[in-house]
C-alpha cells in the first residue's frame, strides 16, 4: 500500500520535472513479456523508464538492480525492492550467494518483464555506450522466446550529472526500438555488437548539444 | 455575483459556444468519411480542437479563482516554457547551478513580484540582476569553452520564457480608471485577440496566402498576417466593452498584439530552424508544445503591457 502510494509520488515528481515521454517506436505498449535493455548514464535512469510504462505494465516489470546500492540504506531499502520490486542483485562476485543469471532467469519464468542496464555501470565517458556485459546475451540463450526491447533514455545526463543534486528540468523521452533475439549460432561478441548498434540507433540526432 | 465574475462566464459561455459549433463541424466531418477509414486532416483538425477545450477550460477556472489563480497558471506555463527552450539550448556542466537557479528560484521570484505588485523591481530582476547574477554562478565552476554563447542562450531563455510571460499577469497590476478590478479581464481579452489573430491568420494563409514573408523560416504569408491582425482588430473591437480602452481603442490594442504576436512566431520559428526543433514538446496534442503555442503570446505580452500602462494609465 505504502508502496503503491510512493511509487506513484515518484512516478507524479519525475513527469513534473521532465514531463517524460515515451516514444513506442517498435513496440506496443502492451503487457507481453519482455527484457528492456538500456543505456546507463544516471540513477534516475530505472525511474524514468519505470515511470513511462502504463501501470499494468509497470506491476509485471522488474528492474534488475544492485544489491550493494539499493540495500544501503533503509530508504533506499524500502524503494528499491518494495517500490520498483527490484530483482537485486550483487555485483561482487566474492560476496554474492546466488548466482545473478539465476535470479534474473527465475524472474522471468515467474512471467515478469525485467529492465536491465547491460553496460552494468553509469556511463561517464562521452562515448554513447559503455561494451555490454554477457549477461543479456546469455538471458537471450537461455530464454530464446523473450522479446529484447533496446531501450534509450535521452537527455538525463544533463538532467542529473553524477555529483549534482538538484535535477534539471528539461524534457526527457525514453524511445523503445524494436526487439531483437538471439539467433541460431550467433556469437557473443557478435550479438553483443548488434544489440548495442540497436540501443544507439534510438539515440535522438542531436540530443539538445552540450557546448 | 458580481460584473466581473458575470462578465467572465459571459466570456467563457461565448467560447463554449464557438468550441461546441467546432466540435460539431469536426465530428461531422467524420461522418462523411467512409465506415473503418479515417482522415487525417479532420483527425489533426479534432485533436487541435480537444486541446482548446483543455486551454479554454483551464483559463476559465484560473481566470474565475482571481489574480492568485492566473499567477500560478502562469508561473506553470513559464515553467513548461522553461523547460522546453532549455532541452534545446546549449549548455555545460558548469552551467548546472545556475540553470537550476533559474527554474527553481528566479523563476519563483518573477511571479512572486508579480503578485506583490513590486513594478519597479518586476521590470528590471531578469534583464538586469539574473543577467549578472547567472554568469557569475556559471564561471566559478570555471569552464570557459563557448562561454558567451552558453549564457546568452540562457538569458534569452529567461527572457522570453519567464519575464515576458510574467508581464501578462502584471496586467493585473494596472489600475482601473475606475477603481474597479476588472483588469483581469484585460488578461481575457489579451490572450483571446491573440489567439484568435494566430488562428486567422493560420487558416487565411492556407486558404489564399501566396507571398510569403520569410520564405526560409515559416510559411507565414503577407496575406496571412494581414487577415489574421484585421479578424483581431474586429474581434478586440467587439470586446472593447471588458476594456478601459473604448472600441476602437481596443480595436487598435488588439491590431496592435496580434501584429506583435505573429512577427514573435517568425523569431520562433527561426529559432527552432536553427536548434533542428520542430515542435518544441509534445504536450499539447496537435499543437506540439507550450512554446509553440504561446510563442505570439510571449512576444505581444511586453508590447500590450507597456503601452497600456503608459497610454492608457
């Protein structure tokens, strides 16, 4: 309940500051079972897409988040698995008791959605993306039926650069391409290219231009 | 109830009316299109009269809660303005600061002085102290790279997004000759001649507009434009009654903002060429974004406000 309300609070704070929008170029807004994958430049990045999904998606979506993040502090403890129902994960290979791709593979065979961030840090370079982790390319293996959504998120590095806490308002749109599979025999490293090449295809042209 | 509030819904009613009759035509239209089809044109046509609806209605309720309400619908739309132009414009890292100021603390303040009736500072805070101010904010982070341009692209932000927008509420401020507090009603009848003028001289330019006036930037023509300040001539003639101005004094404003208004569209529409924009959001359907539409508003506000301080005062 208490969940529901702040979920929706969150989603109300983010419409009002960057009046988010999505843009469903290659796909329905429709509740099918599907890994949207992202490009990763802020912590606001999750909200953002979460926030654009209708809520009879947003309740079947989980975002894939880590451990060591969301489980800090008790806010942050409440937000992340009890608010956006994250599927956490630990990014410490030394620490971690479960395995990440059994947790990620056991939440879609409950039927969730799963949004992940396969560059697995914030990108802080000026390159559009960081080289994806294998992960996306073996949850495709794996769960060849599951439709991979890129899934671009513009603008939010102006909006919240790392180190600032105020966000700017400035308008945000969240594009969702068309899926993509693994295909029979391919590669790693090949499908890993091609998925990349389809999550920066959706980047705008000139996204507002920092001078 | 009082004139004021009485001459409001009288208004409100007018609009209704002429929505309903639009509403009407465009669904008839739709009955003539053949079962399981849909035109384009009579769709585009319906989601730009829907959105009026919203626009009117909004105005209405602000327009009826008093000054506080017009303010704070302002104070919004300068926000939505804000952040629009922004998205677009150039801007560093280093410039985070002093944008965020301008959104959360110089905007606030324009409206704040508004309300408090503070003219003489309400004239001179963004073009004098937030032009100052900003600029020293963004070079103590230190990042000199297009510099000039950076801060000049956000002073006009601040200019036409907030300062000239908060002069329509200013309007508020003007006193009556007759003590009354229908200056209000001012606001009314500013955004209605504007709009309408806009709405001429949209449909005039399609149907016979053949010279256009900047042919690289708009399809604006001189045809257009001449229709579009005559129909708000006529239509500020006809509502001289909520004005102090007389009718063809309220004729003469309503030329006047609505010739303002749609050489403002030009500047915008020069503006967005250069920035690769082509509607500057996407909220409000059909019409694209809160610049886009308020962009002869922003323009004309300056203009309407000072001369009729210093004309009719």
């Amino acid at each position: 309940m208490a969940a529901r309300f702040v979920g929706h609070a969150l989603a109300l704070t983010a419409r009002f500051i960057t009046a988010v929008r999505a843009d469903w170029r290659g796909i329905e807004p429709v509740a099918k079972q599907r890994v949207y994958f992202a490009n990763h430049v802020s912590n606001a990045d999750m909200p953002m897409i979460w926030t654009v999904l209708p809520v009879h998606m947003r309740r079947q979506t989980r975002p894939v988040a880590a451990a060591d993040y969301w489980l800090k502090t008790k806010l942050r403890a409440f937000i992340g698995p009890e608010v956006f129902n994250c599927v956490l994960i630990d990014r410490r290979p030394e620490a971690r008791s479960e395995d990440p791709m059994e947790k990620m593979l056991q939440a879609l065979d409950e039927g969730s959605s799963l949004i992940i961030f396969p560059e697995g840090n914030r990108n802080m370079t000026d390159d559009p993306l960081l080289p994806f982790r294998a992960g996306l390319y073996n949850m495709g293996r794996a769960r060849p039926h599951v439709d991979l959504v890129p899934t671009w998120v513009a603008n939010l590095n102006e909006i919240m650069p790392k180190g600032e806490v105020i966000p700017l308002p400035l308008i945000c749109t969240v594009t969702f391409g068309e899926p993509i599979h693994v295909a029979e025999g391919e590669g790693k490293d090949a499908f890993l290219k091609r998925a990349a090449d389809a999550l920066v295809a959706l980047a705008p042209q000139e996204p507002g231009g920092r001078a | 109830m009082d004139r004021t509030t009485l001459d409001i819904l009288l208004l409100s009613l007018g609009v209704f009316v002429l929505l309903i009759a639009l509403t009407m035509l465009g669904e008839a239209l739709r009955a003539r299109v053949p079962q399981g089809r849909t035109n384009p044109v009579v769709e585009a046509f319906m989601m730009r009269v829907n959105s009026w609806w919203a626009l009117v209605i909004t105005l209405a309720l602000a327009v009826l809660i008093g000054p506080v309400g017009v303010i704070l619908l302002f104070a919004f739309a300068s926000f939505a303005a804000l952040r629009e132009f922004l998205t677009y414009a150039r801007k560093a890292r280093a410039d985070h600061l002093s944008l965020a100021l301008a959104c959360f603390v110089i905007l606030p303040l324009q409206y704040l002085f508004v309300a408090l009736d503070w003219t003489g500072l309400l004239t001179v805070f963004i073009p004098v102290y937030a032009f100052l101010l900003l600029p020293i904010v963004s070079a103590l982070r230190g990042d000199a790279s297009d510099f000039l341009g950076r801060v000049a692209q956000t002073q006009w932000g601040l200019m036409i997004c907030i300062y000239c927008l908060s002069l329509v509420p200013a309007l508020l401020t003007f006193d009556m000759p007759d003590g009354s507090d229908r200056s209000i009603l001012l606001i009314v009848f500013f955004i209605m001649v504007v709009q309408f003028g806009d709405l001429f001289e949209y449909y005039a330019g399609r149907q016979f507009g053949r010279r256009r006036i900047a042919p690289d930037l708009s399809p604006k023509t001189v045809e257009g434009v001449i229709a579009g300040v005559l129909a708000a001539a006529v239509i500020g003639g006809f509502l001289g009654w909520i004005t102090p101005f007389g009718m063809m004094g309220a004729a003469a404003m309503a030329a006047l903002a609505s010739f303002t208004g749609l050489l403002g569209s030009l500047v915008f529409a020069a503006i967005k060429r250069d920035r690769g924009v082509k509607d500057w959001s996407h909220l409000i359907p059909g019409h694209g974004g809160f610049l886009d539409q308020l962009d002869s508003v922003i323009f004309a506000a300056p203009v309407f406000y000072h001369v009729t301080l210093f004309v009719w005062g």
